[in-house]
C-alpha cells in the first residue's frame, strides 16, 4: 500500500526541484524511452533511509558537476508502481531495488547503481561514483 502523497511529497520534491523529470505512469516511462539519442539516468527513489542520506543528495550533487546525463528521469517505488516496474523491465538482469539508479546511452543500459552501492555510503561518495559513471557514459 502506497504511503500518503502528503508524506512522499517532500521526497520527490527533493529532485523535482533541481530539474530531475518525474515519470509516473507507465505511459510516460515508454515516451521517455523511446527517445534513444544521447545519455538518460532513471532513478529508482524510495522512502528509506539510504535514500534520504545517500541516494538524493548524492545525485543532487553529482547534477552539480561538469558532466551529466542529457535526461534526468525519476519514478517512486512503492508509489508510482506501473512506472517502476515499466523501467525495470528494460534494466533486466538486476533484481529491483530501491533506490537504485540506472543509466543509459543511446537507448542501450550501461551502468547500473544497486541499493547495496548506496547504503551505508555517504551522500559525498554516492556523488563520487554518479560523477564516475556520468563521465563514463559521456565519452
């Protein structure tokens, strides 16, 4: 059972308002998608912990940097569930987790940030390995 809007609204407002584009339906997620060219990062946001410590701040960080992706998406576990599971299945091959985060080029996955990568990190590190795998997908 999804959380009450009223509690999850800060959480995704903590992306929405640096630009992230939030994706809720499943609809959406396929318009996103079919746009192949250049680089996309999905991210998987959640209510946990990790998310709150680790996860937001840290991409919020790494957005800060010289090199990020061409397209900022959002979808909300346990939330917006058709337009999770709509970006999971194009991230075959990693068992859902969240918040996770995946990153594409030119329509084709190549990287991807687990849970177990997030947790226990700070928001500083989490930034350091978003910033690594953005300069990645850039060359």
């Amino acid at each position: 059972m999804p959380y009450p809007e009223e509690m999850v609204a800060p959480m995704r407002a903590e992306l929405t308002s640096i630009g992230v584009q939030e994706l809720k339906t499943a609809d959406a997620v396929g318009t996103a998608m079919a746009n192949k060219s250049g680089t996309a990062l999905y991210f998987i946001n959640s209510v946990c912990g990790c998310a709150a410590g680790s996860a937001r701040p840290g991409l919020a960080l790494a957005l800060g940097g010289e090199t990020k992706p061409d397209n900022v998406y959002t979808v909300f576990a346990g939330q917006d569930s058709d337009a999770t599971a709509e970006v999971r299945k194009n991230i075959l091959g990693f068992p859902p987790s969240s918040p996770s985060a995946a990153l594409f080029k030119d329509g084709q996955l190549v990287s991807m940030v687990e849970r177990h990568q997030i947790q226990g990190y700070s928001a500083e590190q989490v930034a350091g390995m978003f910033g690594q795998i953005f300069k990645l997908a850039a060359e």
